[in-house]
C-alpha cells in the first residue's frame, strides 16, 4: 500500500503509478520527475493500482498520442483531477479547470489540478457510464421508414 500524500504536498512529494508506459512516456517523466525530485514506483495493476490512486492527488498523463483516455475517466471515477497536455483525448474527455488542467507544460498542468475539487471529477465521470452511454446512442438512432411498396425494395447479396 503507497504511503499518503500529505495536504500540501510540493511535486517533489509526488508518486506516480503507471500500467503501460513506452519511451515517450519515461522520456516524459524523465525530464519532468527526475529534475523535481520526484519519483516512479514502477508498474500498478489491479487491487495494487487501486490503492495507489486512492493514495494519490492528480493524475498525470503524459500522453500527446492517446485517441480517448478511458484511463482519465477512470482516475476522475476515483475522485482524481487529471493533469495532462492539450491532445486529442485529455482535450476530448477533461473538462478544463473543473475536472483537470490541459498544458503544454506538465508541471504547470499538475499544479494547477492539484487545486481542484475532487468531488466535480467524480460527478463529471458520472456521466460517462454504460447506461449513460447506451442511452446516449438510442438517443442518437434515427428511425427509418419502411417503404410503401414492399416490391420496390432491392435486396443485395453476395451472389
């Protein structure tokens, strides 16, 4: 179990739990972490993963390539504001200066989620779950209408 991050905690204070990082993502933190003290407690899975982010502040993305970020929903679900640039995903599930800050510099991006209110990223996420997403594409489907003429309908086959 990770050790509590105190009230007032610096960046230097800061853990990371992570499940798959490649270059761009140690490059990151390299430069990031390492100058601020900081470090990285390696790769969490599970019940491990768990405690670690109800142990943590924010959740860092260091991604500029992720096409959604199921995992920020996930940390927000946890109560955790996301830290994460501005790209396709974070700038498509964060809600900025509510539920995380998006900015070209991380440090930046992490301070200023550490000043938000956990309990709005727990209700944004809220309103991305299954039945909320089932009911947004029925609401989404468009009837269609049936032709008059049964006969006038051309079947198509692999034939």
């Amino acid at each position: 179990m990770p050790e509590q991050v105190k009230p007032g905690a610096s960046l230097q204070d800061t853990a990371i739990p992570g499940q798959t990082f490649g270059l761009e993502y140690a490059q990151a933190f390299a430069h990031l972490f390492v100058q601020e003290n900081g470090f990285f407690r390696g790769f969490k899975f599970g019940e491990e993963l768990a405690a670690w982010l109800a142990a943590s502040d924010v959740f860092v993305f260091p991604s500029r390539t992720d096409t959604f970020g199921i995992v920020l929903l996930e940390a927000m679900a946890c109560g955790l504001p996301v830290a994460a640039f501005p790209v396709t995903g974070p700038f498509d599930v964060v809600k900025r200066g509510v539920t995380g800050v998006l900015d070209d510099n991380l440090k930046l991006a992490i301070e200023g989620a550490l000043q938000l209110d956990p309990r709005d990223c727990i209700e944004y996420a809220r309103g991305f779950s299954w039945k909320v997403s089932a009911r947004d594409f029925l609401d989404y489907l468009a009837p269609l209408e049936a032709p008059g003429d049964a006969s006038q309908v051309t079947m198509l086959s692999g034939s």
